[in-house]
C-alpha cells in the first residue's frame, strides 16, 4: 500500500465517526483504466505526475477534520485525458507542458481552512513540477450537465481521481454527449481563445514570454476547428477523434485546414518555435482576423441574427444574451459597481457579452478601443486596457 492509499484509508475512518480505531474501510482499487497522461508513453514524467499526486493526498490527509470535507479531487485537462502535452526543447530534453487543472469538490466551497489548503496545493504543485497548477473549489451540484458545458463535457470523459472514489465522476455522469453542446459553448471557447490571442498581443508589443505567445496561438489554432465541430454537433473529447470527423467535413470551412493540423500537432507534440517577433506580430494579426470570422459566423447562428461585420456586431443594440431576462442585466452592473465600484457595459446586457464587445475593439485594426464598455485605459495603445479586461475576464470567463 502506498502513501496515498494509506492517507485516502484513514480520511475515510475519520469520516465516520472521527474513531478510525472501530471501522476499517479500505481505499477503492485503482481503475485498470488509468490514463497514461500523454499521447505517447513517457515513464519518468509520468512518475513526477504521480508522485505530485500522492503528495497531494497526504497534504489534504494532515488534517482529518478539513480531509473530512474534501469529497474528491479531479485531474481535468489534457493529462487528465490522457493527451497532455511533452514539450522537447532544442537540446531535446522533455518536460511538461500543459497546465494540470484540478477540481476539489466540496459541500463547503467557501471554507476559509480549504481556500487556505487549495493555495498550499497550487504553490507547491506549480514549484515542483515547473507548470502551472489550479485548483478549483466547487460543490459538484453546481456544474452544469455535460451536454450543457464543454468544460464539464471534457471533464466527465476524460478525468483522474487522484482523490477520493475512482468511480466518483463515472457514477454521476456515466455516458456523457457530446452532441447537444449548445452554440453558446462554441462562442465561449472562441472568447476565451480570442482573449488568449489579446494577451499574446500584448507580450509581443513588449518583446516578452515567447512561449506564452506561441502557446495561445497554438490554442486558437485548435479552437478554431473545435467551434466549427461543436456547430455541426460533431465536437468530441479527443482530439485525435476531432482531427478524424474535422477531415470528413471535406469542405475545410473558413479555409482553417492547415492551420487546425498545425493546432494538433501542437498539442500532440509542442515545441519551442522559430518565429521571430516581427513573424510573431504578423501571425497574431493574422489569427485574430480569423478569430472575428468565426466569432461572428457562431453568433449568427447562435442569435439568429446576421452580421455583417464587426462593427455591427460591436455597435448592434441586439442583445447578445437574450437568455437571460432583460430585468436581470442591470442587476449585474449594480452588483460589481457595490464590489468594484465599476461595471461593464452595456448594462442592458450581461457583462460577458460586453466583453464579447470589447475583445472585437481590442483584436481590431479598425474599431475604436473599448472604453465604451470597461472604461478609459491606463495609458496609450490597446496593450493598456490587458489589467482591467483581464479583471473582468477572470470574473466572467
């Protein structure tokens, strides 16, 4: 028995009556199914991811009475499916490479001793393996359904409980669909990779974090196929399956073949580019040109509505959130401006879709920049406005 099994054994005692002395209950057997994390087979990382694990789980079994409160926790992402990233940097040594985003459910999402234990997990974690680790903190009847979210989707397909009951996601979502994923979704993952496109913007306006850079185009690159995928209620949890169903549309919509195939082979296998910062600039352009292609062929078809171009998207007084009541938008505005003392506009509208707004005036050429919606910036150029959208982002993405 390893650690972990050991910690996991005595949360389990403590559960009961806090007497782990009467009752012995033995930790579940690990499922034989168990991602391997990556594409291809990679044992010594793998055993970095593993041991990251059990030091989780002992750092959550310190204290029995805060374990008590922690239901399971959820390995998500590309290494919870089982195609993480490798990255091999020039002298051909690997590393990972994609973020590992944990769930920590919960009855008590709000306890202080947790929100102190997720920051301990996130410090530790993103010390130790060199990439960034999240924690969320949710009670399990918030998320929506799978056929409802592409995140909760993903998560319910490919996932590892590396805390708790194997089979705790697989009991309550036992054959997610992927087919009734509705449009909203598709606009959501281009928002958040379109905002992905802004910040890289910005890190190339000021000569830094190349990585970063190649990365959010790497991710637009694959969002762009999966939007088109999610539209035709062909979206599916890996990739390797949505590049197949990608080639069978055989009309390559919007012209994105190529690049979908460069966004795969990113995530099969990414790798530090060659593109100098000029290059850089001009692919970014480039890229959010489409980004405003696809974003307004899903909200047409996601609203009904036909849009001409950006502009009229921007300006239109349509309502970008007809889902929820017209009544209720203004509330949003007067909550955050009691929290924040500001408010994203219009407030006739949900504050998400005035970001909506604002990320067309900020990938543009064009458009005039955003204060319309999140206010005036702190200085000059559209870099400027990269800490009040990201407050906002981070608040409603």
């Amino acid at each position: 028995m390893n650690l972990m099994e050991i910690i996991i054994q005595k949360v389990k005692i403590y559960n009961k009556d806090g007497n782990y002395k009467t009752e012995t209950v033995m930790p579940p057997p690990k499922p034989p199914d168990l991602p391997r994390f990556f594409v291809e087979p990679n044992q010594a990382l793998a055993a970095r991811l593993e041991a990251h694990f059990e030091d989780l789980g002992a750092r959550i079994g310190r204290n029995p009475e805060l374990a008590a409160k922690v239901e399971a926790v959820v390995l998500g992402g590309g290494y919870g499916r089982g195609e993480g990233g490798i990255l091999t940097d020039a002298e051909g040594s690997e590393e990972l490479f994609n973020d590992l985003d944990y769930f920590l459910f919960t009855d008590h999402p709000d306890d202080g001793a947790l929100r102190a234990l997720v920051h301990e997990l996130e410090e530790r974690g993103t010390a130790d393996l060199g990439i960034d680790v999240e924690v969320k903190l949710a009670r399990i009847d918030s998320l929506p359904r799978p056929e409802d979210s592409m995140m909760v989707y993903d998560l319910a397909a490919g996932h590892v409980v590396v805390y708790g009951d194997p089979d705790y996601l697989r009991n309550r979502w036992p054959d997610p669909q992927a087919a009734e994923i509705p449009l909203a979704e598709a606009a959501r993952l281009l928002w958040n990779r379109g905002t992905g496109l802004y910040f890289a913007s910005c890190r190339i306006a000021q000569r830094e974090d190349r990585r970063f850079v190649e990365r959010n185009h790497a991710k637009f690159k694959l969002a762009a196929g999966d939007a088109l995928l999610c539209t035709d209620g062909r979206y599916h949890w890996s990739f390797r399956e949505r590049q197949r169903r990608f080639r069978e549309l055989g009309e390559n919509p919007f012209g994105i073949g190529a690049i979908y195939e460069e966004g795969i082979e990113f995530k099969r296998s990414p790798r530090d580019g060659t593109l100098g910062w000029e290059e850089l600039a001009e692919e970014n352009r480039s890229l959010s040109r489409l980004w405003a292609q696809l974003f307004l062929h899903v909200e047409s078809k996601r609203l009904g509505v036909c849009f001409a171009d950006a502009a009229a998207y921007v300006g239109g007084r349509e309502r970008r959130s007809p889902e929820i009541p017209r009544w209720k938008a203004p509330m949003f505005a007067v909550r955050d401006f009691i929290r924040y003392r500001r408010w994203v506009g219009p407030v006739w509208d949900y504050p998400r879709t005035g970001l909506f707004r604002s990320l067309f005036c900020l990938l543009s050429e064009d458009l005039p920049g955003p204060e319309r919606f999140i206010g005036k910036p702190a200085g000059s150029g559209r870099a400027a406005w990269e800490p009040t959208y990201k407050f906002w982002w981070e608040r409603y993405g």
